[in-house]
C-alpha cells in the first residue's frame, strides 16, 4: 500500500452533506444504506454505503431532518458517493442535494486517529466492512433490516463466522517507516501498510492494514511499535 507523507493532528477533516428529501426518502436509503432507517436516532446513527459487491464506498452519519435525511459523508468521498446512490434513483420520488458542510462528527485528522475511525484512506483498500472492525460493523449495519445493496457478501461472512484476511490498525511508532515495515513484515501481498499518520510529540499515530497473520499470539510484536486491531 502507498504510504502517506506524515501529517498534523490538526489537519482539518472535512466534510460534505448529501441531502435526500421526499416522499420516498425513507424506503430509497432503505434500499441504499447498511443501517436500518427506522432505527435513526434524532442526534443521527452511522450507516456504510456499499457497493454491489459489498466494498465500502464511505461511511457516513445520517441524520433525519424535515422530510427526508442529511448524510454525512467525507468531502473526498462525497463525489463517489453520490455517483453510487445515484446508480439506483430511479423513478423514486425523492431528491438527492449536494453542499458543502461546515463541520462533522469529528473535525481533525488527530481526532479521526484517536477514535480509529476509517476514512477515505482507509476506505481506499476496497475492503469489505468487516475489515473495519467489530466496532465498525455492530454500529453501521443491521442484519435485521432486510434487503440492502451489497448485503450479499456481508450477510455470508456475518453468517459463517469468516475471518477477513485483511484488518483495520491503531499503530503508534517512533517513525512511519518503522511502522510501515512492522505492518507490512507478514502476510501476502496486499492492502497492508499506512493509510492515515499523525505526528504526535515526536512520535507517530497511525491507522492501517495488517494481515490476520501478523495478529496470530504466536507472532512476536517488536516492542518499538504497538499494534491494537481495531474492535
């Protein structure tokens, strides 16, 4: 995986709204997102918005509002995301709008690290959602709902119990290219490596991409870089 150049904790996170709003609002994100739409909460509840195949296209926080819903979807991802709701409004009476939103559920790129939170680095992977996390899982998507695009894949592996080779990281080093070789010293080739790097005091933050391997008890951690999944 391509390693990002070393970032402030203070770097904004920015943020973009997408509007949905009509008659048939609720049943098309019913349709559309992982969440079970009559489970919002007014404060809002976190949903992923998956490709057929069951990739994450993005998280995103969705909050009701006067006849329809707001999502909050990452600025850099906002584009995509319309593009794939917009794959299936067809003949639904409900409209989809755009902006530019002031601020989100968090707000920095030191926060998104600390709350181990996958944004549109880590959604890069193309990975599906149980890579994320147990955590990331349990709170996005309802396996009670009903029918929703990408459940497919997502339903089996939830079934079965299946163990995604590739997992979501909360890394702290004292380089990013001490932390980038510990994470990427096992396993196949892949979407293993830095997504997103903090510097924190001299010291660096880091979210990535391990292989299952390398989290096996028998694999001795270098006491120079903590590695915690992310649950």
């Amino acid at each position: 995986m391509t390693t990002q150049l070393l970032r402030s904790a203070a770097e904004p996170y920015l943020w973009s709204r997408i509007s949905v709003r009509g008659p048939a609002a609720q049943p098309f994100l019913q349709g559309q997102l992982s969440q079970d739409m009559d489970a919002v909460s007014p404060e809002g509840s976190w949903s992923s918005l998956l490709s057929p195949s069951s990739v994450v296209v993005t998280s995103c926080l969705v909050r009701p509002v006067d006849a329809g819903y707001e999502l909050f979807v990452p600025r850099r991802l906002d584009e995509a995301a319309m593009a794939r709701l917009r794959r299936f409004h067809l003949r639904t009476d409900c409209t989809l709008e755009l902006e530019v939103a002031e601020f989100g559920p968090f707000n920095t790129l030191g926060e998104q690290v600390s709350l181990s939170q996958p944004g549109p680095d880590e959604f890069a992977a193309e990975l599906t959602p149980q890579s994320y996390g147990a955590h990331f899982v349990a709170s996005t998507i309802s396996f009670t709902k009903g029918c929703f695009t990408g459940q497919e894949l997502v339903g089996r592996l939830d079934a079965r119990g299946s163990s995604v080779p590739w997992r979501l990281v909360h890394c702290q080093g004292p380089s990013l290219a001490r932390i980038e070789e510990v994470l990427c010293a096992k396993g196949p080739d892949g979407p293993r490596g830095v997504t997103t790097a903090i510097d924190i005091d001299g010291s660096v933050a880091a979210l990535g991409f391990i292989h299952r391997s390398a989290l096996a008890v028998d694999v001795e951690t270098p006491n120079d870089v903590i590695v915690h999944e992310v649950d």
